[in-house]
C-alpha cells in the first residue's frame, strides 16, 4: 500500500516522535463523590516514550475497565484482574508481549488517579513508573455538544470520521470517530484559535494534527474547514455539521444479542507456561436431550490479532463463529499469545511457536463435555492457513491419530513459501497503486535480492546494501505517486526493514513451503481465495495447493471468487486501503460455503475411519528437520518438514 494509505495507522511512527507539546488533560469538574467510575487519560514518561493512556472505570458489582494505550496497539482493550475498592483502582492490560499493572488511587477531590504503572516483559527486569491521570468526559454526553461529520480523501479511497466538540468547567474537550480503524470517542485535545477556529491534537503514535476554522458553505451550512497534518503528509478536510455519528460505516453483520448459542470465557494453559485467553460458543441442545457437538479451532492471519481478528472495525472470526454455531458447531477462538486476555511473547515468537499455541487450543477444546473429541477442525486465516496444516500433520504423525484434527479450513492460506508470497504481494499492492511495470519489475528484483540473501542466511554485511536498495526504490516510487518523504525517511526504513527482515519470525516464513505439509495430510481440506486478494493471490496460490493435494492424493475442496479480497469481503480493487472502507464483513456467499462444507464435513461418518498416512506416501519425504530454501515452481517441493517443538522460544 502507498505511504499515505496508512497516514492514520495508530502507531507508524517511532515514540520519540510523540508531539512534545501536548497539552495536559483539560482540567473538568469534579464530582459530587470521589469516586473511581468515569474515564481517565493523560501521559506516562517510559523508555520508549510518552505513552498516553485513556482508562475507563466501570463500577458495580463486577468492576470492568477499559484501556487505550495507542503506542502499546491496545484501543479499548479489556483490563484483566480489575480490583476497585473505595478510591483505590488497580487492573492490568496485557498486549504485545508486555504485561502493564496499574495500580493507584483516585484523589479526594476526584479529579485525578496516581499510582505506579509496573511494567512487565519476558527475559526483562520489571519497570516501574509512576502516574498521574487526570479525570476526563466525554463530550458527546454534555447537553451542547456539536458533531461535525466528514471524509479525508487517502489515496483513491475516502475515510469518513465524525469530530464532537463541547465544553466543561469552560474548557474545550472534543473526540473523534473513525469506524473503518474501530475508533468511537478516541479522545482530542483542543486548543482554541483566533478567528473562532480549532486546533485538535490526537495523542497517538505521530502528531497529528487536525486545525479547522468555521465557514459557511455555498448552500449556507455550517461548516468546519482546514487539514489534518501528520508528518510530512497535509490532507485537505470539510466537515459539515451533523446531528449523529459517522453515516454509511456500519458493520451490519457484526452478531446482536439474543444469541441461540452459549458463550463462555476460558483460559487455556500452554506447555510453555503462558495462557490464551478465548471464547467459547455451544450451540444449544435440542430438546434438552445431552449432545456432543463437532467443533473448530480458529487460527489468525499475521500480526498481533485478538480472538475476533479485528481489523478497521471489522471482526471477521466473530461473524463466522456466529454463523457456525447457529448451524451446530462448536467454535473455539483465542486471543494470539500477547494479545489481549493472553499472555506470552508475541514479538519472539515465530509461525511454529503460533502453531504451537493452536495445537494446546485443540487439545483443550476435545477434553471439553460439550465437545466430541472425534470431530474437531481447524479454519485458518492467511497466516493461519498456513499454520493449520503443520497443526494437523503433528497432530497425524507424533500424536495419537484418533485424536487428531478431522478437516482444515484454509481461507486464503498460502500454498507456496512465504518467500514467494510477499514477491507476488508486492507486485499485486504496486498495481492497485497504478505503478507502471517498469516500476513494479525494478521494486521486485530489488526485493527478490534482499529475501533471498535472508533465507540464504547471509550476515547482515551481505543484506544491508540489498536491503537499502530496495528501500531507496519504494520511496522513489512513493514520490513519484504524491507520497515524497523527507531525507531522513532512508535511514529510518532502512532501520526498520533490516529489523523486520533479521527477525525470527520472517526468517521461518520466508522459508516456509506449505506444499509438503498440505500432501502429508489424510483428511478433507476446503481452500477458499478471492480473485482481488492482493496479499495472498489466488492465481499462484490455489493451484500450488491443489497440487500438493494431488501429490498426495489428499481429499480438496476448492472455493474461488473473482470479486473478493482478502478478507473475502466483495472489492473493487483488492486494495488494503479498501478494507476499511466496505461495510460487508464476509461476503454472504463465501460464508454460506464455508458454514456449509464444514457441517458436512464434521457430520460425516467418513471423517471417523481415516487412518494416518504410510510416512512416505506421495513421494513427500518427512525426515525432522528445519525447512530449506524453498523450490520455485508450483509443484510439491522435497523439502522436509520440522517436528512440534519441545522447547519454547
């Protein structure tokens, strides 16, 4: 995607570049009682930066609080171990790897929640910081509050977000929305400036900066005008006023209570010593009489992802697990280790070490009196779909076969190395960027360069100048296509991509050929992709999975869409920067299909007499070592495939 597309990513940009000259939480009035309920914001000084932090304190009986810290990727995210006695507060957030206590008191005034914040990352000594939060309000529940409504205009695609301003104690508060990237009420800080305007800091990763001035428009509305800067990127906005929130950016198929099915929370421990936190869906027992339901395990795409796979607004496992419990199965979903309610080590941790946490979940899940053990199957998502295989081909060939995985999902899952997955990417994001082929044809061979010299293993001496060239031709392409970047902006990329391309986690996937793991398996796999998938494409994808199935005489249903994306959601381009922008979650026919092949497949007799693969059936050799440099065709390449791991990392 271009450099624009993403000009409002939370955390693109490093700490340090947190605006120095935030101003301090807008002093309010205190209320009647001091007490700990309401919402709370304000900055925490950390090695990595000022850190703004926005807790809400809901009291009562089963006290919940809820915890942005942009910087730490968390946006409303749920607080684990919430305590709340008279003034004093204490709960922790759990994401990316690092553990945050917050422990303090809210003052007898009201209006202000100090303590120490204790930080906590794995192989680290524990940080303690002290806090100072000051007690905030929303806007939009002060009785003069305006909503002002509008769209930025990123790349082809346009963004609609909706501003509240209001007053208290005479100070200026305000909050912004913008569906697409899951914000409601993500707080402003307001400055008033001369001639009536405004000027709205938004406490994320870089300063961005929203300055508009009031002006009447040509048909005599009200309007807000002016621009949003971040970095180097000035972005022309109108906002007209409005009496509600952001039109035409619903998630309409986001499920709604009542629910014919039961959910519970559950915590499953791991062998390695972290936990994952997840949900648990049961459809209901019919006519009262005991049942024990065919189930899946559902497996992220990459990045850090919650148990729904949130993304823009959008909670995609949600919807499905929705769909399939309504249709009798069972649906077991977890947040990534480090996310959420889960603890571990996210960063640290490569695609094994993910399949290691899916293989615990399935584990858990067939001990579980609801469940039958005999029925259980994997749905995996991007990254997923190539985790879910090397799941079940542990599970057929070091595990007992009769409690193995009956079936896979792969939705959108790999069927060649990642190697080669992230060359046809980028050549797939550069087209939806209007890129001509002389550009697109020179961006990839200086990538093909770089990932070779990583899955060659060649020190860092070797990749440096590969990884710098590659670098120097995006951001010539970026300048070329109204996205220039400033000088320092070569170093700054180069840092990151030789970061990114040295990590454990890239080094795996780069290697990583699913073909060998996908022929090794004896049990049914549905492989679904969307024909505008511009992150996983369906042309080099699906045919490699279908002749690995082949090579392995491995029963394959194929499932393809020519308008669908990745998230299988209907596209006119593909383009990530569209994801946010489509109200459709899943398209309705590729869920139907989904929902329909698993409940056939779950309730088949057949799934119950499959027996475990001769070790060299398919001409797939499967000795226990590391994977090498993968082939580059289609075919299924001899490259051997790693054991479960006995050891965490």
């Amino acid at each position: 995607m271009s450099l624009v597309a993403v000009v409002l990513a939370l955390a693109c940009a490093s700490p340090q570049s947190q605006a120095p000259g935030a101003p301090a939480t807008p002093a309010a009035v205190a209320p009647a009682a001091a007490s700990p309920e309401g919402i709370w914001q304000g900055y925490v000084e950390s090695q990595q930066g000022r850190l703004f932090v926005r807790a809400v304190v809901i009291g009562g009986a089963a006290p919940s609080v809820r915890v942005s810290i942009p910087l730490a990727m968390a946006i409303d995210s749920n607080a684990i171990d919430v305590r709340v006695k008279d003034r004093a507060v204490g709960f922790t957030l759990k994401t990316r790897g690092v553990e945050g206590r917050f422990s303090g008191e809210v003052n007898e005034r009201g209006d202000a929640f100090a303590g120490t914040l204790t930080l906590e990352a794995q192989g680290q000594q524990p940080d303690e910081l002290p806090f100072t939060l000051n007690r905030a309000f929303d806007p939009k529940t002060i009785a003069d509050h305006t909503t002002w409504q509008g769209a930025l205009e990123v790349g082809a695609s346009k963004v609609p977000l909706a501003i509240t301003l209001a007053e208290i104690n005479g100070s200026p508060i305000g909050s912004i929305d913008i569906p697409m990237q899951g914000l409601d009420g993500f707080p402003l800080f307001v400055t008033k400036t001369d001639g009536g305007g405004w000027s709205l800091l938004m406490p994320v990763g870089s300063e961005t900066l929203f300055e508009l001035a009031p002006k009447k428009s040509d048909d005599g509305k009200e309007t807000l005008v002016g621009e949003l800067k971040q970095g180097q990127v000035v972005l022309p906005l109108t906002l007209t006023k409005s009496d509600g929130a952001v039109t035409g950016m619903g998630r309409p198929q986001t499920p709604k209570a009542p629910f014919p099915y039961t959910a519970r929370e559950v915590t499953i421990p791991h062998r390695f010593g972290h936990s994952l936190a997840g949900t648990l869906i049961v459809p209901e027992r019919k006519d009262g009489k005991p049942e024990r339901f065919p189930a899946v395990v559902m497996i992220t795409g990459s990045g850090p992802q919650d148990r729904d796979e949130t993304i823009f607004g959008h909670k995609p496992f949600l919807v499905i697990a929705d769909a399939l419990a309504r249709a009798g199965i069972a649906v077991l979903r977890y947040d990534d280790r480090g996310v959420g309610g889960s603890t571990g080590n996210f960063a640290a941790s490569t695609s094994f070490d993910f399949a290691t946490d899916a293989d615990e979940a399935t584990e858990w899940l067939r001990l579980q009196p609801e469940i039958d053990p005999r029925r259980i199957g994997l749905i995996g998502h991007s990254e997923g779909g190539m985790i879910a295989p090397v799941v079940a081909h542990w599970q057929w060939e070091e595990g007992d076969p009769k409690d193995a995985v009956r079936f896979l999902v792969l939705m959108a899952g790999p069927g060649v190395s990642g190697r080669e997955v992230l060359i046809q990417q980028m050549g797939r994001l550069l087209q939806v960027e209007n890129g001509t082929k002389e550009e697109i044809d020179t961006i990839l061979a200086r990538q093909t360069a770089a990932l070779d010299a990583v899955v060659a293993r060649r020190p860092a001496s070797e990749l440096e100048p590969l990884v710098r060239a590659m670098v120097e031709e995006q951001l010539k392409f970026a300048a070329a296509h109204g996205s220039p970047q400033p000088p320092e902006a070569a170093d700054a990329a180069m840092k990151q991509g030789m970061q990114q391309l040295t990590g454990g986690w890239m080094v795996e996937f780069l290697a990583h050929d699913p073909r060998p793991w996908i022929a090794s398996l004896p049990i049914p796999i549905l492989a679904m992709n969307g024909d505008l998938d511009v992150q996983v494409d369906a042309t080099q994808n699906l045919p490699a999975i279908e002749a690995a199935a082949k090579a392995g005489n491995v029963p394959l249903t194929v499932k393809r869409y020519p308008t669908l994306n990745h998230l299988f959601q209907p596209a006119k381009t593909g383009g990530v920067d569209e994801y946010g922008t489509i109200e459709t979650t899943i398209d309705p026919k590729a869920l139907a299909d989904l929902v329909d092949w698993v409940v056939t497949t779950a309730n088949d007799p057949a799934i119950l007499a499959i027996k475990p693969k001769a070790r060299a059936e398919g001409g797939v050799p499967l000795e226990d070592k590391k994977p090498v440099a993968p082939a580059a065709n289609n075919a299924a390449s001899p490259v051997t495939l790693t054991p479960s791991p006995s050891q965490p990392k």
